[in-house]
C-alpha cells in the first residue's frame, strides 16, 4: 500500500510540476500562451487548445506564418499572414483565419504584431480555462491538499521497520577469519564470532 500511495503522489506531482510549465514556465524560454477561443484557425489551431507564441521581427514575418496580434488593449486574434503590404515603419499585414471564407477586414499593422505561433497543445486550454474559474480554484486547492497529504501519509501510516539491534550503521558481524601474526587467514569454519567496530578509524577486533 504504501509503494501505491508512493507511485500515486509521484504521478500526481509531475502532472502539476508539468502543468505549470506549459502555462508559465515556457514564459523563461520566451514563448507566451494563449487559450483559442473559437475555431476561425481550424484545423492548425483547435478551439480550446493553447497557442505558443514567440516575439518576432516584423521584418521576418513571412506569408503562411500564423501570428498573433492586438486587436484592442484587452483583445488578441491568431490568424495566418496571406499578404505582406509595404515595408519599413509602413509594414502591414493581411491575415486570413484558415475556417474563414475571406480575409480579415482590416490589415494589421507592424505595430499591432504580438508575435509568431511556434505550436500548439490541444485541449489544454480548456483546462487552464477551468482552474481560472471560481469552481476551478476550489477544485485546484483540493488537488494541493490532497497531494500534499499523499506525500506525507505513507511515512505515517507506514513507517520503515527499525534496524535490528546489532546491525546499526559502523557495527557489524564477523566470521573466524582473523589474521595470523605471518597475515595468514583463518577460514572454512564459519564460526560466528564478536563484533568489528569499523569506526573510528582504529579497529578493534574480538576474539572468535
């Protein structure tokens, strides 16, 4: 029971320790996510899975790049660049949503670019979704109390057996095989003897 409880604790740990990364941990490799919200880049992009993007040059975007960009402060789209129009501080883009039957109406400019959309995991949105929700957050603190109780209570309930009197760390038995003045060995009786105490570093020896 307690190697289950062991092996459940373990799996559920890297499941958070992994869950965490893909949702802030990727920020330390310069990749942002951000949860699709609708299907209008399916199939490249699912609805309810999270896009990584990386900052880029607008310089070195390139037609068929997905990119994300600004559409107001609090609004973002992801959409493939079809067009490049003009070039300096006049760049812009023309971006079309794969699902979608025309172009997006308005060109985005260089200064609207969010970055380029290196891949996707699905459905994972809908997770990080969820934990953002009221339900989510209480359903999140059960999963850390829980784990943390998974840690702690296999050394409670089970706790290792304690080592056998004589078997300490530094004591050990011996058989009678003790050097003779010329260094020669005793050997083949395998009488038990006494104890060899292996530190301090001056051994004393019993007498078998």
């Amino acid at each position: 029971m307690r190697q289950v409880l062991s092996v459940i604790s373990t799996v559920v740990l890297i499941l958070v320790v992994l869950l965490a990364f893909l949702s802030i941990g990727v920020m330390l490799f310069g990749l942002h996510p951000y949860v699709v919200l609708s299907g209008s880049m399916e199939p490249a992009l699912r609805t309810g899975s999270v896009a990584y993007v990386r900052s880029i040059e607008p310089e070195d975007v390139e037609v068929g790049d997905i990119i994300t960009f600004s559409i107001d402060s609090d609004t973002v789209a992801t959409h493939r660049v079809v067009e490049i129009v003009g070039s300096g501080s006049s760049l812009s883009f023309r971006t079309k949503g794969d699902a979608n039957n025309v172009e997006d109406s308005a060109l985005v400019r260089s200064s609207q670019l969010v970055g380029k959309a290196v891949f996707s995991i699905p459905e994972l949105g809908r997770l990080l979704e969820y934990i953002h929700t009221p339900k989510g957050r209480n359903v999140a603190i059960v999963v850390g109390v829980a784990l943390v109780l998974l840690v702690a209570l296999p050394d409670a309930l089970f706790p290792k057996n304690r080592r056998r009197a004589g078997t300490r760390a530094g004591i050990i038995p011996y058989y009678s095989a003790l050097p003779r003045g010329n260094g020669a060995f005793r050997g083949g009786s395998g009488r038990r003897g006494r104890t060899i105490i292996i530190y301090p570093p001056r051994i004393s020896q019993g007498t078998a």
